[in-house]
C-alpha cells in the first residue's frame, strides 16, 4: 500500500534514514504506551506502601493513648508531628471531621483492628489505590474508649516522583543507543547496493565496470552475482554483435567496391549516377550501423573540454561542406565528457537541423550543474507523437528522411546514446514563432 503523496514528501528518501526513524518512533510510542503503566504500577506500590505505614503508625497511636493518661495525649500528638501522617484528637463532643471522598476500605479496617485490638472496632478506614497528588491516600476514623475521637489522615505531596525525567531519559539513551547500531548495521547493508545502483546506472549509459565485490547478507550477495552475470553477458552479446556486423561490413567492401568498378564503365551516365548513389547509400547505413554499435564501446576517456571550441568546430567543419549553420559567439564554457563522441552526437543534430530543417542556428548556455546546447532550424520539424521514436535505430520520417535524401535512420539514435552515456537529455520541441527546436542539457560532470 502506497503513502499518500503529501507524507510522501517529507519521508526522508534514504532506506538507513526511513529505517531509523520507524525505530526510533516505534520505540518512543512504545515508551509512551508503557509510561503510564509503569506510572499507575509505581503509584499503587507506593499507595499500598503509605496505607501499610499509616495503619500502623495509627494503631501504635491509639493502643499508646489508650494506656497513658489523657492529659499527656496532646504531648504525644505533638511528638508525632504532621508529616507524613496528620493527626487530630478530638473531644467526645466535639463534629466528627466529615468523610472524604474516598471509599471505605475493609481489609485494611480489619489490619487495623488487628494490631489495635477490639477497642477500635468501630473506626471506619478510606482508602484509594491509586490517588492524585495532593489528594488523600488514606483516612481513618476512630472512637477511644473515653469517648474522644482520633482521627487521621495521609495525603501526596503536590510533586510525588513518578521517574518521568529517568524515563525519559532512559527513553533517549534507547533511542540513541538503538539508532547508532541500526546505522552500523544498515550501513554495511546498503553500501553494496549503493555500489550496485551505480554499477547498474553506468552499464546502462554504456560504461561496463569491473565485476563488484559480493558482500553483505546473502540475499545482497545473490543479486550481486546475477547482476555481475548480466553484465558479461550483456558485454560479450555487444562483442558479438559488434564483430559480426565489422566482419559483415569488412566482407562487403570488396563486391562494393568491384561493382563501383563496374559502373564506372557504364556508358548510360544517368544509370551509372543511379548505381553509384545506391552503392554510397549502401556504403553509408553499413559505416552509420557500424558506428551505432561501437559508440557503446568506446574507450575514450572523459576529460575536461572547452563545450564552446567543440561547438564552434562542428558548426566550422558543416559549414565546410555546404550547410548553412548559424554559431552564437559564446563565452569559454567548460565542461567534462568524451570529445569524439561528443562532437559526433552534436553534429548529428546540428547537421539534421540544416538538411531538414533549411538553416540551423546552435548557441550554448550553462549554469553551475549544466550545459544546455540549443539547435533551432526553421523546418516543419518531428511530430509530438514522434518524439519517442525518432530516437530508436532504423526509425525514419519517409515524409522527410526517406532514403533519397540520405537518411538511415541512425543519426538521432546515434546522438541519444551518447548523450545518455554523458547522463545528458535530448529534448524537442516546436517553436512558439515556427520551427524546431532540439535541446542538449549535460552535466557539467559526466
């Protein structure tokens, strides 16, 4: 079941961060489920503990007044004190103090007459189990036999320790204690996934990595060896396919080039131009179709390059052969990435914005995490339902790329794979005041 969208958002995105907190805040809700437990456990403790101590001091009272003379009873009281048992003797006629609000408590009335004797058999005892601070834990009344009256009573101080301030902190320390290991624990967890998520997010820009370690749990451990086995077979499946399609090239160069003999000695010259022009269109989608598969395995290191030279020099060499291509004089932008593939990807685009699209017009801009490459031109440009199209092999507009116009399909395939490689974006779109627009965002580190 997924979290709503608005919680979603501020869930930390880590696993070690999101794992932490769920421990850490089941842990506090448990605390706070078992404090008030604990807190209700400690006040009858301490309750049936008062009441015992009350019970008897009382009855020790009474048994000594009942066999000293009244005249020192106020002596004793005053021995006694207030605290923490309040103690009053009243006349025989004096008002019996009223009841509290508490309920009679039999088992301790007979614990009283018990360790009092009978002479106390009418005494009534109050009592509660768990009271309020600064409320009465115990109240007893009794009648001597000379008629005056003894009664007493027992209250919470106003601030009675519950340990709140060690529960919490004994709380704090759990949490601590817990979340540091849970760290350590997590961290050897997801550290080879971390390694494993860029290993995977590099095979798919076309950079195969060694082999990774495999370690952590066994389950880890598992996924690893399965991704380091996809790996091979993905690299040797390229090798493969790569060897064939230079062997397949290789071996058709020879009958192309003994039929480009062949026509030469063609007398019909608008047959021999045919001939010639099918055996370059051959030539051509056998070297572009060569060439989309060895981008992907390229060697070429990535360096730092200055984005503008690069730009400017592509736009240079176009202009050489006959396409009327703009360059905006741009400052000196820096950037990392591999040069060759670079400037075959942007030469791709730029040379299909002038050939489709009338006259290309390139500039360059960047801000401290990217490099943004525009190429507009002043063509009908590609559908919107097309966009995600044009980017695969062999994919072609016959309305504006059909074959007699040289296109085989490869060249916009041929600059999105580079372009992913350098985890760049290629974007299109339509221009506001007509024309096409293609758009190259790079990082600034690749």
């Amino acid at each position: 079941m997924s979290l709503p969208s608005s919680l979603n958002r501020w869930l930390p995105r880590r696993l070690t961060t999101q794992l932490v907190l769920v421990a850490v805040l089941t842990l506090t809700l448990a605390q706070i489920v078992v404090f008030p437990l604990f807190v209700y456990v400690r006040l009858s403790s301490v309750a049936a503990t008062i009441q015992d101590s009350a019970i008897s001091r009382f009855a020790s009272t009474a048994k000594l007044m009942m066999s000293t003379p009244q005249s020192l009873h106020s002596t004793i009281l005053d021995s006694i004190g207030k605290h923490p048992v309040e103690m009053l003797l009243l006349p025989a006629d004096a008002v019996q103090p009223p009841a509290p609000d508490l309920p009679l408590a039999d088992e301790l009335r007979a614990q009283l007459l018990e360790r009092a004797g009978p002479a106390l058999r009418d005494a009534r005892v109050y009592a509660t189990a768990v009271p309020p601070p600064n409320k009465p834990v115990i109240s007893i009344h009794a009648e001597l036999p000379n008629g005056q009256q003894l009664w007493a009573q027992l209250r919470l101080p106003d601030h009675l320790p519950t340990w709140s301030a060690v529960a919490m902190l004994t709380a704090g320390v759990l949490s601590t204690l817990l979340a540091i290991s849970m760290v350590l624990i997590l961290r050897r967890l997801t550290r080879p996934l971390a390694r494993l998520a860029a290993a995977a997010e590099s095979l798919g820009r076309g950079k195969q990595g060694a082999a990774l370690t495999e370690e952590g749990p066994q389950d880890i451990v598992d996924t690893i060896r399965a991704f380091n086995l996809m790996q091979v077979r993905i690299g040797e499946h390229i090798e493969a396919r790569t060897r064939m399609l230079a062997s397949v090239s290789h071996d058709l160069r020879t009958p192309l080039t003994a039929l480009r003999l062949q026509a030469e000695f063609v007398s019909d010259c608008e047959q021999r131009d045919r001939m010639l022009k099918t055996l370059d269109e051959m030539d051509a989608v056998t070297s572009s179709a060569l060439a989309y598969l060895t981008n992907s395995r390229s060697t070429e290191a990535s360096r730092a390059v200055e984005m503008s030279a690069l730009v400017d020099s592509v736009c240079e060499e176009l202009r050489l052969i006959g396409y009327e291509v703009d360059c905006a004089e741009n400052a000196r932008i820096l950037g990392h990435c591999r040069p060759s593939l670079m400037k075959r990807a942007i030469s791709n685009l730029v040379r299909n914005a002038a050939q489709y699209g009338h006259r290309a017009q390139v500039s360059l801009s960047a801000d401290p995490q990217t490099i943004t490459i525009t190429i507009d031109d002043d063509g009908r440009g590609i559908p919107e339902s097309e966009y995600e199209q044009v980017i695969k092999p062999y994919h072609r507009l016959e309305s504006s790329r059909s074959r007699q116009t040289g296109g085989s399909g490869l060249g916009l395939a041929i600059a999105h794979d580079i372009i992913l490689g350098h985890r760049g974006t290629l974007q299109f779109s339509h221009r506001s005041g007509g024309g096409f627009r293609q758009r190259v965002v790079l990082p600034r580190q690749s």
